[in-house]
C-alpha cells in the first residue's frame, strides 16, 4: 500500500459524504482509508458505513473512539495504517482526483524525500475560490514553518517511518496547534519538499473549529507549544532560543487578533506589545495592519 489517508471526524455527518467522495473519486487507486470517528455525538457512524457498504469499498476502514481530540484521533489512525506513506485529510475537506496521482508521480521523481507539501486553496460551500495558499517564492518550508503554520494538516505527506519518532501532541489544551507543533519538529529533522500543483482544497464555513476561540485556551496553547519546543532536543539544538522568542511572538500576537476580534480590547493590546517585545519583527507583518484596522476602525 503506498498511502494511508487518515481522516478524523466529530460531528460531521451532514458535511464528511462530499469529502468521501472525494477520496474516491481519486484517480490513484493504491490508497487505504482510515475513517476515526473521535466519539461523534450525532449519526457519523451510520453515514460513513453505510457509504462505505453501498459503494462496496476495499481498503476503506471505519473506527470508532471515545473523544480525545484531533491529535489523538489522527495518532489512533497512525497506528492503524500499513501504507508507506501517511497523508492526512479533515472531514470538511477535498482532495480533487489528481491529488494522490500527483503525490506518486512526485515520490518517483525525489527518491530521497521524507517529507513533502502539496499545494492547496480555500473555497467556500458554493465551490467559489476565497484564495490560494501563498508559499515562500525560494520554496524553503522548513524557514516558512517557522514563521507561522502555512500547511495546516491538509497537503502533508510524511513517510511512515517520520512516526517511529514523532506523534501529534494529545493534550486537549495544544488543539488547534498540534499540527503546527509536529510540523515544526519535523523541520528539524527533514527537508520539506514541495508539491506546486494545486491539488485540493480546504472548504471555509462556519462550522470550522479553526475559527472558533475561547481567550484562556489560546494563551495555554502558545505556552505549551512554547514549552514542547524548549524541550525537543532537535528543535533546540538546531534553530535555538532566538527562533523559539520569534515562534512565542507570533502566536501572542495571532492570539492578539483572535482577542481583538472577539472584543477583549484591552487584553488584546497587551498581549500585541507582549508579542512584539518577544519578537519585533511581528511589527512588519500583515497581522499588524489586520490588528490596526481591527483597533481603529471595527
């Protein structure tokens, strides 16, 4: 088996059918599919087995766990898969059919690579493109990473043996950032190649738990994730205090927007000049002048 898509799933049984056909619409074929329902509340379980005995699917495996949120539920599926090659794929998501058959002919073409990225957009739930993810123009992911989560979990994919070592983070408090903690400690020990073709695209609703933010989980998730890389002796080692000061402003000033946005004025302005005092160079990001208009004219 060369890949092993790993999708989790809460609460989505009304949206998860489109990104299943999405998958198997693929017109690469040598894939498995692990389903991890992380403890739904609603009919996700009678959704998905019922699309997968309907349509008579080979290699299309369902789980059911008890919640422990998407790190856990994409370890859960880790654990499970066979394929040489681990990707993943939210249940709101889209893979268009050339997504894998990209991703193979690019693994053919880079015998040495570990790790890569396949490019990706947002659209809305009517199909219409909001954006295309912007990459670095030199193409180094592993200094973009550092400067934010450019990849998110859709897009990645990791050679099986990446996870002899490595795992999502499961501690409730870090989601939302456990996917950007993994990514960083991948840069560490990887090169990051990329996929340029757009191959798939991530669906922005309302819904999405991206968007969705309660001020004191925002602050506990910077300083876990601050506390993770200060004591993962190959991030350390190899980019150092400087750049981790650098990674704590940026997540001070994103939870500043978030805060901003959510009407804490006065807690967002501090926690702003907080991030900038841990990293100037904040300053001269998009963010800034996202925080300014939001400041001054909301």
């Amino acid at each position: 088996m060369l890949f092993s898509i790993i999708i989790p799933t809460y609460n989505r049984a009304h949206l998860i059918s489109d990104t299943l056909n999405s998958v198997k619409n693929q017109s690469f074929t040598d894939f498995e599919l692990i389903i991890v329902d992380d403890g739904s509340t609603d009919n996700t379980r009678i959704v998905v087995e019922n699309y997968i005995s309907n349509n008579q699917l080979k290699n299309w495996h369902f789980y059911s766990k008890i919640n422990g949120e998407r790190g856990a539920a994409r370890n859960f599926g880790l654990n499970k898969a066979i394929g040489k090659w681990i990707t993943f794929l939210d249940s709101d998501d889209l893979f268009y059919p050339n997504h894998l058959y990209l991703a193979s002919n690019f693994i053919s073409k880079h015998k040495d690579v570990n790790v890569f990225h396949s490019a990706y957009e947002f659209r809305n739930q009517k199909n219409e493109l909001i954006r295309k993810v912007v990459y670095p123009h030199n193409d180094n992911l592993n200094q973009a990473i550092l400067n934010g989560n450019v990849f998110s979990c859709f897009g990645m994919f990791l050679k099986s043996d990446v996870f002899n070592e490595l795992c999502f983070e499961e501690n409730r408090n870090l989601s939302g950032s456990e996917d950007w903690l993994l990514w960083l400690k991948v840069s560490a020990r990887y090169k990051i190649y990329f996929q340029s073709q757009i191959s798939g695209c991530m669906v922005q609703h309302d819904e999405r738990s991206v968007l969705n933010f309660i001020d004191d989980q925002l602050l506990s998730r910077t300083n876990l994730l601050v506390a993770q890389l200060n004591h993962d002796e190959f991030f350390f080692n190899k980019y150092g205090r400087t750049v981790i000061r650098k990674i704590h402003g940026h997540m001070f000033t994103y939870s500043a927007l978030h805060l901003l946005l959510s009407s804490n004025k006065s807690k967002a302005i501090k926690l702003f000049f907080k991030g900038l005092r841990l990293s100037p160079s904040e300053l001269l990001k998009i963010r800034t002048l996202a925080f300014l208009k939001y400041l001054f004219f909301r």
